[in-house]
C-alpha cells in the first residue's frame, strides 16, 4: 500500500458512505469516512490524504466551504465533487472553487474509480515532475531542462540538483548535502571540496552566459536553487 492510496470520502449519507467505502477498499484504497464538515477538516489536519471525494450537501454546512477550506491549505490535492443537484451552476460552481472534477449521483462506482485513477496519475505527475523558474526537472526519467535546453548531467549532478529543487528555496548546508546527496553521514573534512567541485560544475552546467543564475551561494551557509536572491 503505498502514501497515494488514501482516500478521504466526506459523505453524510451513511449507507452510501458505507458501501462506497468497502468499493473502495475491495479497489485497493485506504478509505477514511467523514460525515460532517468539522469531521473533515479535523481529518484534513492530522493526516492528509491522497485524494478527496466530496459531498456538497453536508447537515452541518456546504461542501463549498470545505473547498475553499482545502484549496487554501492544499493547492494540489484533487478533490471530486458529488452533488445530488444536477444544476449546471453547481457543477460550474463547484469547478470554479477549485473542484478537479465532479460526479452527479447516482453514478457508476465504475465511473468512480476511473475518475479517481485519472485524479491520482495527474497529481503523481506533478509530484513527479518538479520547476524552479525556467528549470524542469523529471524525477523518474532523471531528465533535467532549462528553457528546453536539456542539461547533460552526470548521475551524481542530477541527484544534487534534484535535492536543491525538492528543499523549495530552502538553504542547502553542506552537511545536508553531503548527508542526502553522497550518503555520507559522518564528518569528512575531503567531502566540502567534493562538493564545492560539484556546485560548480553543476552551476556551469544549468547557466549559460546570458540565462538569470538559478544556483546560489550563501557566503558562510551553503547553496539554494531559486530564481531570486
Ligand atoms: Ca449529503
């Protein structure tokens, strides 16, 4: 069971929560059932799930509100939206709240899982894939491009640069980098030239002559990837 599988499901109507949720285990998910709009952001804080599966009727408030509440907290979780209105201004409303797709009941539990799948492949894609200005990096093809230019880098190279990109504009010590790049936990004088070697060759690398620096040095700190300093 891997951390894509969780699948919260916010429905009140506790026979439909109840056989959509042994769909949903039978399929291979992890379900957690939520019945209330307070229930759901109570679930939302302690363990986020992978996808959200929403009722729009809720008896203590709108399914609106809890999705304006994740989209404020979680820009990327998808969120399906099940309402019983067949009215067009609620699915509009829905998707313009930041809904990524809806279903009106009664639907296909068929339908359901297909929706679902699509919603997780789309979000495993953005985890996957990650940007820093006019960088993109590929995580599973280990691919690295800068304004389509792809940057011819060595295994070690990339694994530098895929690290820098994941800390988000973070300072990266050379500690942590000798830590989550060479694998190398105990305290080696050599390794902060290995390093300084590697930055630069990297640095050599993603910016030719005339493109914006991406790669920092912070004097006295260590080394962040972003567009502005
Ligand atoms: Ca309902």
């Amino acid at each position: 069971m891997n951390m894509n599988s969780r699948i919260l499901l916010v429905e009140d109507d506790k026979n439909l929560a109840a056989s959509l949720s042994k769909g949903l285990v039978e399929a291979g998910y992890v379900c957690i059932v939520a019945g209330t709009v307070s229930e759901t952001k109570s679930l939302l804080y302690d363990e986020p799930p992978a996808l959200v599966l929403l009722d729009m009727g809720l008896p203590d408030g709108d399914g609106s509100e809890l999705l304006h509440f994740i989209r404020e907290t979680n820009a990327e979780l998808p969120v399906i939206i099940t309402t019983a209105r067949s009215g067009v201004s609620d699915r509009v409303g829905g998707l313009e709240g930041g809904a990524d797709d809806y279903l009106v009941k009664p639907y296909a539990f068929e339908e359901l899982l297909a929706r679902i799948r699509i919603q997780l492949r789309h979000s495993d894609r953005v985890r996957l894939q990650r940007a820093v200005g006019d960088l993109t990096i590929d995580l599973p093809s280990r691919n690295a491009s800068r304004a389509g230019r792809l940057l011819d880098l060595t295994p070690r190279e990339f694994d530098l640069l895929a690290y820098l990109v994941s800390l988000r504009g973070e300072v990266a010590t050379r500690q942590m980098l000798q830590e989550h790049v060479w694998n190398v936990r105990s305290a080696m004088a050599s390794m902060a030239n290995v390093i300084d070697v590697h930055i630069s060759r990297l640095r050599q690398k993603l910016e030719v002559p005339g493109e914006a620096p991406l790669l920092h040095t912070v004097r006295g700190v260590g080394f962040v990837l972003k567009e502005d300093v």
